[in-house]
C-alpha cells in the first residue's frame, strides 16, 4: 500500500468531482490511511464514523437484507457523506457540500473506490 498514490487518488478525486469538501480512506478499525481534509474537518473524527457508520451498514445488510453493505449515504441541510467499500478492509468517505450534483459525486467516488481496492488489496 502507497500512502502517495492512496493520496493522489484521493487528490484527483477532489479536484474532479464538483462540491467535495473531504474525502478519506479509513480501515473498518477507523485508522486513516489517507485523508485530503480542510482544517475544520477532523481526521480522527472521520476514521472514527467511517468505522463507525461502516460496521452498522454491515449489521443492517447482513440481518435486514441478507447482503452485503456497499455504500451509505447520509444527506444533512448541509451537506452529504458517502461512504463505500473501496477494498475488503477499507472504506472512502467523501463529505459534499449539499449543491454537489449527486449523480457526477456518486460516479465518480464509485471509480475512486475501485482505484483504491487496487492498491490496498
């Protein structure tokens, strides 16, 4: 695993996709791996609800819906988080500004993900 390149994907991801605000790579133990954050962003913080809100999604697919978890997206009068699996262990939290086109934020964390699988698995 390369911190640079989990950091440059993250990076492009940023700079690519209109109205993201942070975007992370945490394990399900919440260790950040990789984060491009703002400083009003908290980098613990994040690897802590990444895990958090990840280790739910599992519960809640595995005994609701006999599934997998994927991804979770979580809408605020402020803003959004994304989260989905970008590896076996690992998790990409994007948090958007609530302008951020949806459909392009979605795409586009989706093949961030896929990027990121490839590295850390």
């Amino acid at each position: 695993m390369s911190l640079k390149t989990l950091t440059s994907i993250l990076q492009s991801l940023n700079t690519t996709s209109l109205g993201i605000r942070a975007s992370g790579v945490a394990t399900k133990d919440g260790l950040i791996m990789a984060a491009v954050l703002p400083q009003d962003v908290d980098e613990d913080w994040l690897g802590a609800m990444s895990a958090a809100m990840s280790s739910l999604g599992d519960k809640a697919a595995e005994k609701l819906v006999r599934g997998r978890f994927e991804q979770l997206l979580i809408k605020s009068s402020t803003g959004d988080l994304l989260m989905v699996h970008a590896g076996t262990e690992t998790v990409l939290s994007v948090v958007a500004r609530p302008d951020a086109p949806m459909e392009t934020l979605y795409q586009e964390t989706i093949r961030a993900a896929k990027s990121i699988a490839e590295v850390v698995d």
